[in-house]
C-alpha cells in the first residue's frame, strides 16, 4: 500500500516507520517545513521518500493531523483517509488497562489527579501528561522524562514498564481503544485545520470503541455510541465558598450520599473542581470505592506549577505555569480567587510565546478582578522576590514554550 503522510511535527515520523515496518511504501511531507536537511535525508536511508510538499501522483490512504489543513495535500490524489487519531487506533498494541483524557481545559490536572487516586488505591501507574512521564507505586514516584509531547502518536512510544493503569493525556482526541476515555469540558471550542474543522469534532476521537467514556454532563452523545458504553462526570461536587490562599478547599461530594472533603492547601482548590469530577468519575468507572474516593482526595497536593499556592512573606501567590495557558484558561484562574487587587505577572517563555496570546482579553479579565498585568519577556523560571518587590501581588503567570 502507498501511504502519503502529512506533517512530520507531531508524531509522523514515528507513523511512517510504523507503516513502513509494516511492509508499506511510505512518503512523509514536512508541512510546515521545520525539519532539518539531514532529518529528512535520514528518514530516506530508513527507506521512507521524506518530501517538502506533496507529489502530485496518487496514494492509497492519506494519513494528516486533525488540524492539518486541506491546503498541504496539493495535487495529490488518495482513496483513503484517515487522522492520526485513527492511525493510532489501528497501530497500537498496548495491552495495560489504559485511560487516555482530552479536552481544552484541565487535561493535565484530571490525569495527575486520576493517577494518585488510583494510585492510592494501591494500583501502579504510568503518568504521560504534559508536564513529563512518571510511574507512581507503592506511595513513589518516580520520574522517567520531563518533557514530552502528547499528541495522539506518543501512545505509540510509551514507556514499557509494567504497571496496573496507564493514565495518558492526548491533545484533540485519543486512539478510540481506551478502556477508558474522558472528555473533560463541554462548551470550549475552537477552529482548527484553517478554519475547516472544530477542535470538539476533533475530541470526539477519544469515545472508546471497547471501553467506556466519561464525558461532561449535558454533552451530546453521538447516536452510534450504545448508552452503556457512556458515563457521565458532573454534578457530584458543590462548594460553599473559595478558601482563602494557603487554606485548604471545602467540598462537598455528593455520592451515595454527601460527604465532606478539605482539599490540601498547597494548590488553588477552587480552580480544580472540573478536575476533582473528572477524576471521581474515572477513578468509580475504575473500581475504587466510593469510601475511599474522599480521602485520596485530601492526600492529593496538586501540580507542580497548576494553580500552585506558594508562601510570600506574610501572605502567598499563586504560581501557573502552563503550555497551553490562554486568556480563557486565565479567566478561569482568576475566577477562582477572591477579587482583591494587587498584579498579575506574566512571564512568557520568549516574546513570540507572548505575542500569541490575546493580550486584550486578558487585560479584560485583570481589570474585572481589579488586578494590574505585568509581562516579563525571556525568563525561564519565576523566583519568590520577583513578587516580593511589588505590594499586593499575588498570581504568577507563565507560559512555557510548546513541546
């Protein structure tokens, strides 16, 4: 078969040795043209035809990103198609108990949550998200790497270790063979592909074919899924008011019955309650038990850099350290504090990071809270004194370079 693979950025090469294991004839097109002269000339002495732009003569399957436009095919002609979601799904051979997660908000936040509850529970588990690998065992952790992408192929390149649970966050969508797959927001959405397709389209890649999926109440159920492959997570958990920082956060769980849970300190709790349904969701479909679902709660002390409580003199600030940080995803920081003035600091990994945010809509949200914006360019890291010159101020927020 003659496969034609666009966009070698986001996990194509790996797809190309794939099929080309696999017996095929196989040509990968750099896109958008970031690949070196001497990469592409590699992947041709691997036996893979490693292009710039598309040739015009016919393929047999045409594999792309979801968000690849339409543009990069040119002139050339497929009787196939399929996304690299799809091509995951045919590919992969994983057999641990797997829960893959996606969405556009709390992606990384409901997997690190699931993850220690599972964990907890006394299973091992293998942590892929966008803040690194770890194996979590025996109340350890251990990290594997601390960079790594979560495009739909890095399930194809996870680590062989042999644990209980694999707990993989995936960007846009998933492989479709999960045991279990979650879907954490309903209403954002967005274009992607040029403007052609929509990232909740997209999503919809994760509704395990086998398993089951978990998504937000009130979201659309395609009709060619069977309602008992389908949960719901939403609505067990209410909270009365927003702890003060460096206090711990009050919830109530509404489960076989209702039950009180203080989430710990060190974390922005009121920033996780989307995360905190995801994972009561993931961890019941899972099989741990509603009386222990509450104190795997508290014992949880959040992500490093995710609405992070730190100490500051008298008082603390709020570290968000986040790739994909936005103006919505700051909008919903914010909201989760009490408004009280002071700044907001936000140091972007390099002025181009900075220039792809919405600077007006987040300057929209600082005035709505009272809050004075600050942006750094150039630094990699924020220390404690950056705050402590400034009276009041109380949320860092940073944004990585894209990996």
């Amino acid at each position: 078969m003659d496969v034609l693979i666009l966009d070698l950025t986001h996990g194509g090469d790996l797809l190309a040795r794939r099929y080309r294991d696999q017996g095929h004839e196989v040509t990968a097109v750099d896109v958008y043209g970031l690949c070196s002269d001497a990469e592409l000339l590699s992947l041709g002495d691997e036996g893979i035809e490693a292009l710039r732009s598309a040739p015009a003569r016919g393929f047999e399957l045409l594999v792309s990103p979801v968000h690849c436009p339409d543009a990069f095919i040119g002139d050339a002609a497929f009787h196939k198609r399929m996304s690299f979601h799809q091509a995951v799904g045919g590919l992969i051979d994983d057999d641990r108990f797997r829960i893959e997660v996606t969405g556009v908000k709390g992606k990384t936040s409901s997997c690190h949550l699931i993850a220690h509850m599972l964990a907890a529970d006394g299973r091992s588990v293998l942590l892929h998200s966008s803040s690194g690998r770890e194996i979590l065992r025996n109340g350890a952790r251990r990290t594997l790497e601390k960079e790594v992408s979560i495009n739909p192929v890095s399930l194809l390149s996870l680590p062989d270790e042999d644990v209980d649970v694999v707990v993989a966050e995936v960007s846009l969508g998933g492989s479709g063979e999960a045991d279990i797959g979650i879907i954490t927001d309903r209403d954002a959405d967005y274009a992607i592909a040029a403007g052609t397709r929509t990232a909740r389209a997209a999503k919809a890649s994760v509704i395990s074919r086998g398993g089951r999926t978990l998504l937000p109440l009130g979201h659309h159920v395609p009709e060619y899924v069977p309602s008992a492959m389908v949960g719901f997570h939403g609505g067990r958990v209410g909270m009365d008011r927003k702890a003060r920082l460096g206090e711990g956060q009050r919830l109530t769980l509404r489960l076989g019955d209702l039950r009180e849970v203080t989430l710990d300190g060190s974390y922005l709790g009121a920033a996780y309650l989307g995360a905190v349904e995801v994972a009561v969701a993931a961890a019941l479909t899972a099989g741990v038990d509603e009386s222990a679902v509450v104190g795997h709660l508290g014992s949880f002390k959040g992500v490093p850099g995710r609405g992070e409580v730190r100490p500051n003199g008298d008082g603390h600030y709020v570290l968000e350290r986040n790739p994909g940080i936005s103006a919505s995803s700051i909008a919903h920081l914010l909201e989760s504090l009490e408004p009280s003035g002071g700044t907001a600091v936000l140091v972007p990994a390099d002025r181009k990071v900075c220039d792809s945010l919405d600077m007006e809509a987040i300057r929209r949200s600082m005035d709505a809270w009272g809050m004075d914006l600050m942006v750094e360019h150039g630094c990699q890291c924020v220390d404690p004194s950056v705050l402590a010159e400034r009276n009041g101020a109380s949320v860092v927020l940073q944004k990585e370079a894209y990996r």
